[in-house]
C-alpha cells in the first residue's frame, strides 16, 4: 500500500478511484492552497493539450470555439461543485465514483458507471502509449520512409508493448515514485506550454485569427461546430475529480472547493489560450491537417527546429511521468468494483506488494488488445480520444443524477440548483457527441452486461435486479445489433 500512496504523493492524480490508495495512510504532512491547486491542476494538464491546436481546429472556428469552451468551463465546474458535495455530503461513499451511481440507482447502474470508467481509463493509457510514439515520429520518418507514423505502425506497435509490459512489470514489483520525477514531469508540462503561450502572443497575427470567424468556409453552422468540440473538450479536463481524493489531505477543508475552482480556471485559460493562440499563427484549414501532436509543428514556426525537440521532448516526459500511475488508476477500478461485489471476484487478486496484479494483468492485456487493434485499422490518437471521452459520459453524468437524487431527499434548492446544472451539462455531452459515438457506446457497454451477469452469479448473497434492470439489459442487448450495423455501414 505504502507503495502506491508513493505515486499519490507524486502528484499525478487521474481518476476518483485514487482515493483507495491511501485512505488507511497516516500521513505527517497537510496540503495548503498551492499544493491542492497545483494536484488538481496536474490531474487535468496532461499529453491532450500538445495536441489541442489541431484537435480543436479540425471541430470549428473561432466563434465556435470561444462557445464551446464557455459551455465547458460552466459545466466542468458544476461537475467539480457535485462532486465536492457528494465527498462531504456522504463521506461513506468513498470507493470511487461508480459507488454514487450504485447507492443512487441500483447495482445494474452502478457497475455501468464502473465499466464505462475502467474503458475510459483503458483506452486513455493506450492513449499515451500512442502520443509518445507519435512524437518520435518527428524524429525519425521523414516524406519517403514512415518508420512510428501516428503510433499506429508495426514498429509502433512493438515499442508500445514494450513500453506497456515494462510499467506492468515495475507496478507488480512495488516501484516508488520519487518526487524529483513528478517535479521534472510537472514542469515538462508547463514549461514547454510557457514557452508556446509568449511566443505565440508575439507572433500572434490578427488578421489570420478573424479571417472567416464563424466557419463559413467550413460550410457547418456556428452550432454544429460547438457540438463537434465537445467530445475534444471534456477530455482535456477527465481528472477534474482529483479534487475529491485529495480532501483527506487538507489542511483546511474549505482549500478543497477553492483549490478545484482555481485548477480549473487555470486549466481553462491554458486551453483557450493554446487553442484561440494557434489559430492565429496559421490559418484554420491549415492548422486542422497538422499531425499530432501539432503543437510542436507550431513550435518549429515560432522558434525553429529546436522549437520542435522542446515540445517533443516536454510531451514524452510528461506522459511517461503519467504512466505508471494511470496504469494504477486502470487497474484499480475493476479491483475496487470487486471488492463491492460488482465485477468478477478474479479482479481482487493482490500480490505480495498489495497491488491488484490480477485486475493489473487483465488490463493490460485488454490495452494490448487495443494496440493491436489500433495497428491493424491505422487509428490515431484522435479515434482514442473520442472513445475514451464517450465512455466516460456515463459515469460523470451520474454524479450530478445523484447529488440531484441528494438535494430532494434534504429539500435544498441549492444542491438542486448544483445538481440540475452538472445533469444539464453531461446531458448536452451525450446530445452533442452525436449518434454514431453513442452507438459506439452502446456497442462498448453491451459486452460489459455479461461481466456483471458473471460477477452476479459468483455472488451467493446478491440481490434479485428488479424489473427495470431487468428491461434496461434486454433493450442492450437488442439495440446492439442494429447499432453493430449502422457503424460499420
């Protein structure tokens, strides 16, 4: 246990479920306001805004994009609201965010929201394995000889797996983050965004941000443009959760709530800046056919080839300082979902050095499936991205479902007021995510239902599903094959 908690204290906090770790740790020291603020803010900052220029300008112009980081900042920080309420509301939940969605909706809804979560973290690791080798790419392929590609060649593959089963093999043995590394990842971070930020805002060219403002030329209305961002901007903020796990270790409860207000408008800031900044350097359709990650192609435009090594070298450090923990982070969603009785009892397997090996095994068995996967249909990071952000829809939605279900059950306005607000917001996500992400979800969840059929039956003292699951998983099942369907036509 002391051993994970090594990678807490490190700093690279991604997921709600982090708050297993040490919830038994006696810890000496207490976090002030900067260190909350700067935990919070590393959650959020990570490999997906290095790729944000061309992410964004290939969803819309600059009208729709100032509109959809609006609706994104407002509905983040209900999110981060409903959260830190629950966290305090009931201190009793505090096995992850599926125990909201199961103790507000049943064991047929909460392990949909630990499912959807465990994918999400999945494919977020297969994420970064692909960005690192994406970037290397810079380095090595030139127009004629395509050696790492988009993380998606043979030779990428090999470097990827690699690269997954050495982290496996050093999370198995117990292996200490030192907090030199976390300093070092934190700022690869921010340094190289520093650097991007000034020196854009010198180049920064009027004429080529207003030129064809609202997306005439794109030939999708202003609206349209807003929903295609959406799915690109909950992603960079997946972590905003973070906020929760680090309640514990306060020094004032109250830092808790300010902390997450002052990561997420810091986090909100650097996206629009890096995004808005971009599209003035060079124009939109040019900007929207740049590889990921684009910002370093932008680099290489403002300061020259060394432009290039800066950010390359920034990301790459960056996400292998994230790694080992996001590969924690996977593993233990399925392991805490166990021990509730809501996935397999094969999950709950730990090893001597008290880390979930069986649960880490089988998801990493699952990210080298999708590395495969990924190689044999030539996805890029983009596809992942819009997986990983679909499939986390779900669980941030019933976080505000919850605190909704809360705030009746007290009669108070102002957790309805709270909880209408984070329910509104992931509602518009699932609306503007668009049909064939929501059928991909749906064709993603349905396999999940066998697994929790599974983990029901090895669970003698379960209770019987009622006749709504009951009917919800029959509709599942049915609607996957038409949904199979149109996808693949």
């Amino acid at each position: 246990m002391s051993n994970m908690c090594s990678i807490f204290r490190a700093g690279v906090l991604a997921n709600r479920v982090d708050y297993i770790i040490f919830r038994n740790v006696s810890l000496e020291k207490k976090l002030g306001l900067t260190s909350l603020t700067a935990l919070v803010l590393s959650s959020m900052v990570g490999a997906g805004v290095f790729s944000l220029p061309q992410n964004m300008a290939q969803a819309g112009s600059p009208a729709a994009l100032m509109i959809g980081w609006g609706i994104t900042g407002i509905g983040i920080l209900f999110l981060a609201a409903s959260l830190l309420l629950l966290s305090r509301l009931r201190p009793d939940l505090d096995s992850g965010i599926f125990t909201y969605a199961k103790e507000g909706f049943g064991e047929l809804v909460g392990f949909c929201s630990a499912w959807g979560y465990w994918f999400c973290a999945i494919i977020a690791n297969v994420s970064y394995l692909v960005i690192v080798f994406a970037s290397l790419s810079f380095f090595t392929d030139t127009e004629h000889t395509v050696i790492f590609g988009d993380g998606n060649t043979w030779q990428s593959l090999i470097g990827e797996s690699i690269l997954l089963w050495f982290v496996h093999w050093l999370v198995l043995r117990g292996v200490q983050t030192a907090a030199g590394v976390n300093l070092l990842a934190t700022i690869a971070k921010l340094l190289p965004l520093g650097i991007f930020v000034i020196l854009a805002i010198i180049a920064f060219k009027m004429d080529v941000f207003t030129f064809d403002f609202s997306g005439i030329e794109m030939g999708v209305p202003v609206w349209q443009q807003v929903k295609d961002t959406m799915l690109i901007t909950l992603w960079v903020f997946i972590g905003v959760e973070g906020a929760v796990v680090v309640s514990a270790r306060a020094k004032k409860r109250k830092d808790i709530g300010i902390a997450t207000l002052l990561a997420v408008i810091s986090a909100l800031s650097v996206y629009l800046l890096v995004t808005l900044l971009s599209l003035g350097l060079v124009p939109r359709p040019e900007l929207a056919e740049m590889r990921n990650p684009s910002m370093a192609t932008l680099m290489v435009g403002l300061m020259g080839s060394s432009g290039e090594i800066v950010i390359i070298a920034g990301l790459i450090i960056s996400v292998c300082g994230a790694y080992l923990s996001w590969t924690i982070m996977a593993a233990e969603v399925p392991f805490i979902a166990s021990l509730h009785g809501s996935f397999p009892k094969e999950f709950k397997k730990q090893n001597s050095q008290k880390s979930p090996a069986s649960s880490l095994w089988i998801t990493n068995m699952a990210i080298q499936l999708s590395l495969v996967l990924i190689w044999l249909s030539g996805s890029n990071y983009n596809t992942l991205l819009s997986i990983a952000s679909e499939m986390i829809l779900v669980p941030y939605f019933l976080v505000g479902a919850f605190l909704m279900k809360v705030a009746f059950q007290r009669s108070s306005r102002a957790l309805f007021a709270i909880a209408f607000g984070a329910c509104t917001y992931g509602l518009w996500l699932l609306y503007a995510s668009g049909l064939m992400n929501l059928l991909l979800s749906v064709v993603l969840y349905a396999p999940g239902l066998l697994v929790f059929l599974y983990a029901r039956q090895q669970n003698q003292k379960r209770r019987p599903l009622n006749r709504a699951e009951k009917l919800s998983m029959v509709a599942l099942f049915l609607v996957v094959a038409p949904s199979t369907w149109l996808l693949i036509h």
